[in-house]
C-alpha cells in the first residue's frame, strides 16, 4: 500500500520540492493550497493531475493554517501516515508588519494540526514534521547553533515558531504522538520567493546584466546565514520522519557567509567584480571588470546600495548549524555547497531574465519587483 502524506504549505518553495520528492518514493500526496484570486500554484503546475480522473497521486485541497475546522475535516477525509507542516508566513521582515496574523497561523496554526490528529484518535497512525527553524536561536548565544543551544527569537515570527516548536515537544512528550522538530537553517534554491535575500539578489544579479534595470537596494550587508539548497533540506525532512524515535534535528551546512558575499559571488557568476565602499547605510557597490562579452555593464556603474528600508526592528546577526547530530545518527549529508547554490539560482535567473528581455524588446513590458 502506498504511503499517504499532507503536506499544508504545498504551495511554497518547500512544499513543491517534497511533493516531488515523495512522489517519487511511490506516496500519494495530498497538499493544502490556499484560496487566491489569481492561481497561486506556478511550483507545483509540472505536477498537477487532472482531478476529473481515477487514482490521483497528487491531490490538492483548499485550507488555511488558521480554520480548524477545516484541518480537521481534511486530515479525518486524507487518513494521513505522515504530515508535514510547511505552511507559515514565513517572511521575518513582515511578520513584524503583521504580528497577530503570523502568531496566528504559524503558533496556532501548528497547535490545530496537532490538536486534530489526536481529536481524531491518529496519534499511533500518523507522523508529524514541523517546521522550525533556525530564527529560533536569533540573538547570539553560541556557535555554532545546535539542538542544545537555547533560544533568544528576535522576531513576531520567530516568536510564533517558538509557540510552535514547544507544542509539538509537548504533543510529542502528553500524548506519545511521533511529533519532529526540523530546525532548519535558510535553505534557497531557483523558486526560493523573490524578496527572500538570496533570491532578490539573484534576481536584480541577472537583470542588471541584461541591462533591465540599473541598480537594487538591500539592507543589512554584514548578517551572516548559513546557506544550503532547498532539495538538500526537503530530503532530511522525510528522513526526520523515517527514524525509529521521535527527536528534533538541526539541518544545516555549518557554513556561514555573509549578505555581501552572496552578492559577490552572483555577480562573479556573470563575469563581473564589484568594489564595495562605504559602511553601513552608505555602503554601496560599483562595478570594477566585466569580463563577460555577453553582459555590456559600464565600468564604474553603481549598481548596489543600501536602504534603511530593509533593516529589521531586531536583526539576527549571525547563524551558523552544527548538524553532526542529523549527519552521523541519520547519515544525512548535503550534496550542495555555496557555490552549487549560487550557479543554480544564477543559471535559473538568467534564463528567466532572458525571456523578459525578449518580451520587453517585442514591446511587452516585464515587472520589476523592488521588495
Ligand atoms: P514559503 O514562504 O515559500 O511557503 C510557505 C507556504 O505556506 C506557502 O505555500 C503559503 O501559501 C503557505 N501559507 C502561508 N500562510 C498560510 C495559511 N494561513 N494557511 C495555509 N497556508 C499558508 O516558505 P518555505 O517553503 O521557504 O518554508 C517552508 C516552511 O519552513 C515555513 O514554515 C518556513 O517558516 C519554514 N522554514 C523555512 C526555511 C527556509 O530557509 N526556507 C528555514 C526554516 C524554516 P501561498 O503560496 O498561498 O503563500
Ligand atoms: P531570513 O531570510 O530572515 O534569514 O529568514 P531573508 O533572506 O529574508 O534575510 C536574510 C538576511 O538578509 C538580510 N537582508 C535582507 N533580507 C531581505 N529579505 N531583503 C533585503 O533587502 C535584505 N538586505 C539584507 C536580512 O536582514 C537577514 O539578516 C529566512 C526565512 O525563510 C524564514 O522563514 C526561515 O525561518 C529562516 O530563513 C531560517
């Protein structure tokens, strides 16, 4: 019998890559899409089936982390062996823009999943991942960050996701539900959303050298992350929950870089070296050699400066995982580095941006987004 799965946030960046992955392993998966006005379902179109036909393996159902009644009715209809709880606004900057919306969906949102699994008697049935993450640990307490460093969050979400990563260890510990924490570091890849860092750079990267748009602003330069791909992560996801115990897990590279050097290293990727000068909120950076006949970019263009726009009420400075735990008990290991991940995300932009060129040189015009 196949294995089913639910995954609610089926519509992100995680949740397409796991729908693909498990439906590769021979699960039928269920995903939890939310209602929009317009299509909102562009990462998961290459594996939509057609619902008027028999023996669907993916199958996508309206829901929203903060209606009950609605997770309950889907999780008593789908019977599922395995959930994972993707689904979150998920954006640090704009939960503290939207702080009870976010408390909502990724706090309570989380206690409603795991509160219908044991309404509906599934606790021995049915595996639980959660997403957490790394913005748990945000203030500096040590590095690098494994599961026994405490946690100091710095943000309405990370606050949430604190909610989140409690209940599910108290479901886990009242009920003897199988209930996992992931904590994950960043994980970005070519459909990582674009006002997330890595990918608004990758983006304005590719434009710029297309000769689209002239410059893009970010905020603060110095934070360090710790970067892996997102196929990487999704696959320790479904290993999380293949374990003979239930436990949380640090998924991470133990590599940290900072924003500067991200952009650094995209705009390597298109033949071009940058000089940065400045601090802080006047850095800015110019453009030293362009060594790529294809990308004509004057030398001495400003193309990067820095926005007070983008600074964060309480910023995390620094993360950087020790994952030995999910490396040596699970035998997880990441088969992307750094620079695996800018290539990837750098090649896929380009592409993309191409075809924008082309629309806009045959009068079309393409959306630039600034966020
Ligand atoms: P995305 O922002 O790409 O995806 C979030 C998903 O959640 C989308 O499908 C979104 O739907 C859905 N969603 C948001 N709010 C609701 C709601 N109220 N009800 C139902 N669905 C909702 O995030 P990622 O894929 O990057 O991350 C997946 C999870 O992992 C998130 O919980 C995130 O917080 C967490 N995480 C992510 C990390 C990362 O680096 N990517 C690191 C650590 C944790 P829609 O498409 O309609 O917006
Ligand atoms: P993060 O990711 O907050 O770590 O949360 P994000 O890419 O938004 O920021 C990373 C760092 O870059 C700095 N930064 C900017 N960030 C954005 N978005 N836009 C900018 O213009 C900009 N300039 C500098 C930020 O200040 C920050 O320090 C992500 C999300 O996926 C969360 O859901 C997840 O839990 C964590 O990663 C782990």
């Amino acid at each position: 019998m196949a294995k089913v799965a639910l995954i609610t946030g089926v519509t992100g960046q995680d949740g397409a890559y796991l729908s693909e992955f498990l439906l590769k392993k021979g699960y039928i998966v269920h995903g939890v899409k939310r209602r929009s006005s317009l299509f909102n379902t562009d990462r998961i179109d290459h594996l939509y089936q057609d619902p008027h036909v028999n023996n669907q393996r993916f199958i996508l159902h309206y829901g929203d982390m903060t209606d009950s009644t609605n997770l309950i009715r889907l999780i008593q209809q789908i019977q599922p062996d395995e959930i994972y709880n993707l689904a979150a606004m998920s954006h640090v900057q704009v939960s503290f823009e939207i702080p009870e919306y976010t408390g909502n969906a990724d706090g309570l949102g989380t206690l409603r999943v795991l509160d219908a699994v044991r309404l509906l008697g599934l606790e021995k049935k049915t595996r639980i991942y959660q997403a957490s993450t790394s913005e748990l640990y945000g203030k500096v307490q040590e590095v690098p960050q494994s599961e026994t460093t405490p946690f100091y969050p710095r943000s309405p979400y990370a606050v949430a996701k604190m909610y989140a990563y409690w209940i599910t260890v108290n479901y886990r510990e009242a009920y003897g539900m199988y209930a996992c924490n992931g904590i994950l570091f960043n994980h970005e890849s070519p459909i990582r959303g674009e006002t997330f860092v890595t990918r608004k750079i990758t983006r304005a990267v590719s434009r710029i050298a297309l000769g689209l748009q002239d410059k893009f602003y970010l905020g603060n330069l110095d934070a360090q992350r710790d970067w892996g791909h997102a196929k990487d992560y999704v696959r320790m996801m479904w290993m999380i929950l293949q374990a003979d115990e239930a436990e949380d897990w640090v998924i991470a590279t133990g590599t940290t870089t900072p924003v500067r050097e991200f952009v650094r290293m995209s705009f390597a990727h298109v033949g071009v070296e940058l000089e940065f000068t400045g601090t802080g909120v006047d850095e800015k950076a110019y453009v030293a050699v362009c060594r790529n006949p294809e990308y004509q970019i004057e030398i001495g263009k400003e193309v990067l400066a820095v926005n007070p726009r983008y600074f964060r009420p309480t910023e995390v400075e620094l993360l950087i995982g020790d994952a030995t735990k999910a490396n040596t008990k699970l035998g997880w290991i990441p088969e992307y580095d750094l620079q695996d991940l800018v290539t990837d995300m750098m090649e896929s932009d380009v592409k993309l941006m191409k075809k924008d060129h082309h629309l806009e040189e045959a009068g079309y015009q393409t959306m630039n987004y600034y966020e």
